[in-house]
C-alpha cells in the first residue's frame, strides 16, 4: 500500500521545529510492527504512517497532548481505541473500533469525568494537523 499522509507528517518537524526531519524522529517499521502485534486490534493506516513519520520526536508527541506510545494503545470499555490524551488527563481521544479498518477514521473525544464520547467531527490526519497548528502558534503567541 502507498504511503498516504507519511510525507505530511513527517513535514511536521520542519514546520514547527524549524529543523531537517531526520529519520530518528520516526519509529522503525519493524520495531513499530513489533509494538502493535501485541495487541488484538489493528490500528489505521493514518495513526500507523504517524507513528513511522514522528513517532520518535518528542516534541512532536508531547506538544501540549501526549500522543501514547504504540504499546501503550488500548481499547476501552466502549469500544472506543484510544491514542491521545490532553497533559490535564481531562480528555482523550481515539477512534471507534469498527473504524479501524478505514484509512483516516473520524477521531472521537472522551470527557475523562463524564465518560462520554463525542465526534470531533474530523479525521485523524485534519485533526493533527489542526491541533498541531493551535499548539505552535499558541505558543509563539505567549
């Protein structure tokens, strides 16, 4: 399968980092595929190419939100596979598990207190993109 969204990930790191992307900002494939085989689920074609572009970057995994790491990804009681959660830990987000099979699935957000999900109304690769954005230029703005 053709690499969708890795270049535009990995054009993150030059973006807002105003650094080279360098292939240690990614995660190895194998050891990637290692990480997610653990695991009774398969995870989309988005979050995979994400975890290959930037996966390895702090920066870009920590910015504001902490994206989990590949062995840490769980599925929730609701059936909900989450993969973020804001540094508060008042949300999280993730992708319905009959979702997983779509390439960029819609991404959902949890109310941590309440326990509800709720559509961000957006894939997961314009929902990074977005957060990404609001992140770095909220902080040149401070």
């Amino acid at each position: 399968m053709t690499d969708m969204f890795l270049e535009k990930f990995r054009a993150l790191v030059p973006t807002y980092l105003e650094d080279e992307w360098q292939e240690e900002d990614g995660l190895p494939a194998d050891e990637l595929d290692a990480a997610l085989a653990e695991h009774q689920f398969q995870v989309p074609l988005v979050l995979r190419e994400f975890y290959l572009a930037v996966g390895g970057c702090e920066d870009i995994m920590e910015a504001y939100h902490y994206f989990w790491d590949p062995e840490e990804l769980e599925v929730d009681d609701e059936g909900f596979l989450m993969f973020l959660e804001d540094e508060e830990e008042q949300f999280t987000w993730g992708f319905r598990v009959g979702d997983l099979g779509i390439p960029d699935p819609i991404v959902y957000r949890r109310n941590n207190a309440r326990g509800q999900w709720k559509s961000e109304e957006g894939t997961f690769s314009e929902f990074v993109f977005d957060m990404f954005e609001w992140a770095f230029n909220d902080e040149e703005e401070n």
